[in-house]
C-alpha cells in the first residue's frame, strides 16, 4: 500500500449504492497502456482503444475464431501485466463467461495443482504457454492422470514459439488427442492476434490455421516480396489493423522506427515465419535471434526442439556467437530435466542430437547447464541476454525480466568454467 495511490475497495463503496453506471467513452479513447515484453530492448508502452481491443482480440480472435462462448469458464494462469492479463479482465466478461483467477505458481504447494484448480473450478477454456507446459511435462503424467479434466473443451496457446515433444504431450495427455489446441500470436503492439488456429481447421504441432481476420499478415522476403509456401521469410502486416497500438506512450519517433522504417509501407513485427506446404502456418522465433551457420539461417525453436527431444532437458535457449569460419557458432543454455546429470555424459548426446538432426556444422561451441532461464513476465526467454553475458557485454535493457537473479548465476558459472 503506497499512500496517496492504493485504496481500499471497503473504503470506495462504503455507503454507496451497490449500482455504479458504466462510464461512457469514445471509441477511440485510450483504455489499456500495456509494456511489450522487452526480448529485444527496452519495453515499448502500447496505447490500445476501447474499439480497437475489443473489436481485435476479444471478439475477432477469441469469440468468433477461438470459439469462445458464454457457457466457458476461462482459465489462463498468467502475469498480469502481460497481454494475456488484460485478455483474462476483458474477454469472459464481454462475452458473458467466467473466469477462474488462481494467485502463485502452478506447481506450489504440490505439482498437481494447476489440474487440481481445472478439476475443482470445472475450467472448459483452458489458456497454456509453451513454457508452462514444458514445466509441468517434467513431472511426468501421474498429476494429469490423477485428476478430473473432462470439463475442457477448447484449450488455447500463446507465447514462446512451440516445439513438437511438449505439444504433443500436452495434446495426448491433456487434450486427450480430441480437445483443439488452438494456437495463437499476435504481440501487445498488434493488440490481438497475427496468426490463430480455430476448431474447424487441421492442425499440426506448433501450427496456425490461418493469418488473423484484417490484420494483413504475410511472408517476405529481403526486399518485401511475398514468399511462396516451404520458404522462411520476415512476418510482416501489410496495413494498419483494428487493434494496432495507435503509437507508442509518449514515444512516436521510436514506434515509426522500430515498426515502419525497415521495409517501406510494411509493419515489420520482427519474426521468422513460414507457410508450409501442408498449408498452415509457422513462427520459427524472434528474426534478431537467428544464427547464421555456413550460410544456412536457422530460428534457435528448430534447435531447442532436438535438445528437448533427447529427453534430459525441460527447457533450453540457443543462440550463436561469432564464428571467424562459420560465421556463427551455437552456444546451448539448459535446464536439466529430474532425473538427469551433468555427470552423465549428457552434454555429448544433446551436441549428438543437434548434429544428428541439423548437420556437423551446427555441433555446439558450448552447452551451458544453469538453474533457469532469464525470461520476461511472459516467459519469453531473453537470448540477447544470455549472448550478452556469454560475451561479457553489458545485457542492456533488464527491467522487464521477472528473474534477474538469473543473470549473476550465469556470470557466476561461466566464471567458474
């Protein structure tokens, strides 16, 4: 409680009638100012309207692609000041639905409660990250197996980029391989989603049905031409949308820059994408975060999914440093799976995995096995810090990481090798 900010709720309604008329606004008034995330530098303040969110991501993206109705109970155990925050205040009750809100960790006081809370509070909307699941899978199935998910009908994902061992897990045990995962990305600047999945369209593991309604999403190339199906290129908007932040707070110069001035007349979003031939659609990770090997451009998701394949890690972050061959040269940060030891051998069969599945050349300079990763209050992991601490630069713009104590661990640890 700070004075002269924080009240008490008893202490506004005390006395007053229990109705309060809703506060007419225009459309196009401010309503949320949410930060982005901050992965690639400091975070951006973004203005969204009243219209703009609830004609985006409310209704667009969750009501009529999502399926979202007002018979769910929605549940997405999340930090609030993230995106999907204001997602949970806003979409149930536009919609007529309820929303489950759970304080802590989903694995406290026991690793079944994240199952325990959809069980008791009948969740039929269920809202996961990537991380989150890559989190709970280390603790096997018998949490899963234990409890009463037969309420969810409609599970949905947004975050991190997913790789193929946790979908598929969180699909065989949880969706039971008949409840849609319905995958979602969009960014707080967009204000709603840029890909998305929906109930009536095949899916694959990681996969987007389609580009979001009106956002103008498409694939290019350096120049800005549009890519053909099979080939990687920059994800792009090709015209202003409905949930756009209209600038960024008190920063116009900067939103220009950092979104309209790299490929003209294009939003550039800043994320390697790709159709596939099978028809739906891939973000293969931050387009900065790329590594460069013998000429080969690769997303470090491909490479993390082999690392978290072998088995022995729950969750890992590539990224390269500069090679005077190669040009670059892949550097691994994991965390062990229980179970699995340094001791092991395991380092020389998660560098196996990655040769076996990319090529000799993609062979790690380093694996690195650390406690947990930097990551944002969204989960997203901070790779240009874990670059930066690697090469004894200064990682920059930290404020929006929820664990900086995992910057000192990891200097502690190279220090020491």
């Amino acid at each position: 409680m700070r004075e002269g900010r924080d009240l008490w709720w008893h202490n506004i309604v005390a006395g007053k009638d229990s109705t309060i008329a809703t506060v007419e606004m225009n459309a196009e008034d401010p309503a949320i100012l949410l930060y982005t995330s901050g992965t690639t530098g400091e975070p951006k303040g973004c203005v969204w309207t009243h219209i703009g969110f609830i004609g985006s991501m409310v209704t667009r993206d969750m009501v009529i692609c999502a399926d979202f109705k007002s018979s769910d109970r929605f549940f997405f155990l999340s930090d609030m000041g993230w995106m999907v925050g204001a997602m949970c205040a806003c979409i149930p009750s536009f919609a007529g639905a309820s929303l489950l809100i759970a304080e802590g960790t989903p694995d406290f006081p026991d690793t079944g409660r994240f199952w325990r809370l959809i069980q008791n509070h009948r969740v039929s909307y269920l809202g996961v990250s990537p991380t989150l699941v890559r989190g709970l899978m280390r603790y096997g199935t018998q949490d899963v197996k234990r409890y009463d998910l037969s309420t969810l009908r409609m599970t949905v994902s947004g975050g991190e980029a997913w790789t193929s061992a946790p979908w598929q897990w969180f699909f065989d045990h949880v969706c039971k391989r008949k409840i849609p995962i319905i995958n979602i990305s969009g960014g707080t600047e967009v204000g709603g989603c840029i890909f998305t999945g929906t109930p009536n369209h095949p899916m694959n593991p990681g996969s987007f049905s389609r580009p979001a309604l009106g956002v103008g999403a498409d694939i290019v190339d350096i120049p800005g031409k549009s890519l053909p199906p099979g080939e990687v290129g920059e994800l792009v908007l090709r015209h202003a949308s409905i949930g756009l932040t209209k600038s960024l707070w008190k920063a116009d110069a900067r939103y220009i820059e950092s979104y309209w001035s790299t490929l003209d007349g294009l939003w550039v979003h800043g994320d390697f994408a790709m159709r596939g031939r099978d028809g739906l659609y891939y973000i293969l990770g931050r387009s900065d975060d790329t590594i460069k090997i013998s000429g080969k451009r690769t997303g470090p998701s491909e490479l993390e999914g082999l690392l978290i394949d072998t088995g022995k890690v729950f969750e890992a972050a590539v990224f390269g440093i500069p090679h005077p061959v190669k040009g670059s040269a892949i550097v691994c940060a994991c965390v062990l799976m229980p179970g699995a030891h340094i001791e092991s051998d395991v380092a020389n069969e998660l560098s196996a995995a990655i040769v076996n599945g990319m090529g000799a050349s993609y062979r790690p300079e380093k694996i690195i096995f650390v406690d947990d990763l930097p990551r944002t209050r969204n989960m997203k992991i901070m790779r240009r810090v874990l670059r930066a601490v690697f090469e004894s630069r200064d990682p920059g713009d930290i404020s929006a990481l929820a664990n900086p104590e995992t910057v000192d661990k990891l200097r502690e640890k190279l220090g020491a090798t």
